[in-house]
C-alpha cells in the first residue's frame, strides 16, 4: 500500500493519501486511496505495458467513456508513467459468478449501448487482424513459443474476415475488452471502467466478447442479445456475435502468451492462453459456426 500513498504524494492537487485498499488488476495496480476527503482510485501500470498499450488514447477515450456517463470522472492523467485517477464508484466488481444472476446480462448489455450510441468518438481503431499481426510481432520480439496450430487458426479465420467485410460494420466507441471485472454492478445499472484497449469498433465485438468472458450460457446470452436490440436479434447479427466470440478467443491467446513471456506473475498465463486458444478451435469447428458465417456475409 506505500506504493499507492507514494504515488499519490507526486501527484499535484489532491493532498495527502491516508489510506489505501489494493484491488483487482491483471496487469497492473489498481488502489482505492482516500485523498482530499474523497474515495479515489488510483491505477499504476504494469510492467511491460508500454509495448502494446498507448497512455495517450487510453485517456482521450476514458474521458469521452465518462462524457458518455458510462464511465467514472478522471481526474488525473500522466501519460508518461502511466498513472491515472478517477472517482471512486460503489458497485460490487462482476465475475462470470455474478453474472449469473437474472438481470445482470441486460444491465451490462444496457451500459454498453448506451456507449455505442453515445456519439463519442475514441481515438484509436481496433482492428481485429491488424492487432494479431501487432501481437505476433511483439511475440517474436521475446523469443515465445505460441500453441500448436496457432497459425493455422489464424488462417481458418479469414474466412470469417471476408464475412465480416461482406457487410462492414458502422464503427462506435467500443469497450473492446469487457472482462468480468471490468463492470460494477449498483443493483440498477452497470458502470464500465479500464479503457486500455478501447477504439472505434463493430460494436457487436463488445458482446461477443462479453458472452466469453462472462462464460454466458445460453439464457444469459439471450437476455444479453435482446437488452441491448430491444428484441432478438436477426441471425446477421447473431452470427456476428457467435463471430467474435471465436475471435475474442483467437486474439486474446496472443495477449496471455505476452503476459507469459513477461514472466507476470498474477496468474499462470500460459493456461490461460492455451485454455483460450482451445474453446477458440472447438467454436470454430462446431457444427453451426459455418451456418453463422453464412448469415453475417448474407447481411
């Protein structure tokens, strides 16, 4: 916790930190700290970081998240080091348990529509196929050993490219990187933190991606689907969703073998690349996955 208090003691404007709670955080520390009479979060960032992620996009698309009213204020931004604070939100932090019960698929859908259609516009594109070139390289540059298939994989997956780009998409702000943990939950609505991978996006990517990382079942992928269209979804739209489920998975691999390679020590990471990387296969292989594809290029 002297980490956080010595941190916040560089920071201009806020006075002295009296305490500190360490929260969750895969890659980097994130603490709750008491400053100027106020709940605050303070986030330092992970080592190695500074290879893929751009502090410079990050705090352009976090302020417009939280214009947005999706996302808490930031207060403060040090590109350089990194360093970010915001508001403190109370909301209990979601994990695949939580999310679980009735209603919580369709808060989250309701948070990340509200984004979508906000008009924002965040710095910074994701691009699928351009990220796993970038992660590839970054890969290479630390001598790792990626899973058995991989490339293959890769390029099976451009037959869901030319899907994809037979009806492009209507770029939004997206989250990009819906984890779990990423979501506070108030009982009424859901607010959206961590914005180190957002951009502009097909926002169906945002679902997809929420539906793996939540591991909805089918229930609660449904309730997600018609919160956020109001109704369920045509099969376009669905086989866009199912898409990027096996995508999220695909790219993702590439982000857990990094993290092995930098040695961090939150979690065996190797597992969870490879953990990623076989769900990925087994969507891509099954039986409806090719029927899905064929509604996203019929648009």
């Amino acid at each position: 916790m002297d980490e956080a208090v010595a941190a916040m003691g560089t920071i201009p404007g806020f006075g002295e930190a009296v305490g500190a709670e360490r929260l969750g955080g895969l890659t980097n520390r994130v603490y709750r700290v008491e400053a100027g009479g106020a709940p605050l979060v303070l986030r330092i960032p992970g080592e190695g970081t500074e290879a893929y992620i751009d502090r410079e996009v990050e705090a352009v698309n976090a302020r417009a998240a939280a214009a947005a009213g999706v996302s808490p204020e930031v207060l403060y931004v040090d590109p350089g080091r990194g360093l970010m604070v915001t508001r403190h939100v109370e909301g209990r932090t979601m994990t695949p348990a939580l999310f679980r019960a009735p209603g919580t698929a369709g808060r989250a859908a309701a948070a990340l529509g509200r984004l979508h259609r906000s008009g924002a516009r965040f710095a910074f594109r994701f691009e699928l196929f351009a990220m796993i070139e970038d992660y590839l390289k970054v890969l290479a540059g630390l001598n790792a050993v990626l899973p058995e298939g991989y490339h293959a994989a890769v390029a099976e997956a451009e037959a869901v490219r030319a899907a994809l780009e037979a009806h492009p998409a209507a770029l939004a702000p997206c989250h990009c990187d819906p984890l779990c943990e990423n979501f506070l939950d108030t009982g009424e609505r859901m607010w959206i933190v961590d914005w180190e991978y957002s951009g502009m996006n097909d926002p169906l990517w945002d679902l997809g991606d929420l539906a793996v990382e939540g591991e909805f079942g089918p229930a609660q992928e449904e309730e997600m689907l018609v919160a956020y269209f109001g109704g369920p979804p045509g099969p376009a739209e669905r086989g866009r969703v199912v898409a990027y489920k096996a995508m999220c998975d695909l790219l993702w691999t590439l982000w857990g073998l990094i993290q092995h390679a930098n040695r961090n020590p939150a979690d065996d990471f190797w597992a969870y690349a490879t953990n990623r990387f076989a769900r990925c296969r087994r969507l891509m292989a099954s039986a409806g996955f090719a029927g899905h594809l064929a509604a996203v290029r019929a648009g």
